[in-house]
C-alpha cells in the first residue's frame, strides 16, 4: 500500500529503496497512476537482482506467483530483453 500527501504520487511518497534507483532530478517525473507505479516498481525490483524472479518477489514483499501474474499484466516478459 502506498499512502500520497496529495493528489498524485511523488517520488518521496515511494520507499526509500525506490528513491535510490529512480532517475536523476530534472527528467521524467514519476509515474503517477497506481497500475504505472506497480510496473515500474515490478521492472526496478527484476534489475536489481539480476531478474532473479525469486529474489524480486522478495523485494517486493510478493509470493514468486504472484509476481508472475503481475508481469504478465503488465506485459513485463519473464526474461531480460
């Protein structure tokens, strides 16, 4: 569960393990819809650990099949492009 100030998300709504890996000040914002967020979180977590899907799910405080469920929503395929 992700709780915002305001309105949108903002990068310091995330944990803080996300803060570290977003991007530089001055590109993208963050993405704001919840289903936009799940996804980068999901693409953050598999780089991190080399998409070890075992070890992401971990990170993410998900079962492995779940986090399977969730890629195939997302179209996140199960190996690195």
């Amino acid at each position: 569960m992700l709780v915002a100030r305001g309105k949108e998300i903002t990068l310091s709504d995330l944990p803080e393990s996300l803060q570290a890996n977003a991007s530089p000040e001055g590109s993208a914002p963050p993405p704001g819809s919840l289903e936009e967020i799940e996804r980068v979180s999901i693409v953050r977590a598999l780089e991190s650990t080399g998409w070890n899907k075992q070890a992401a799910a971990q990170v993410l405080g998900l079962r492995r099949p779940t986090l399977y469920s969730k890629m195939r929503r997302h179209g996140i395929p199960q190996r690195r492009a």
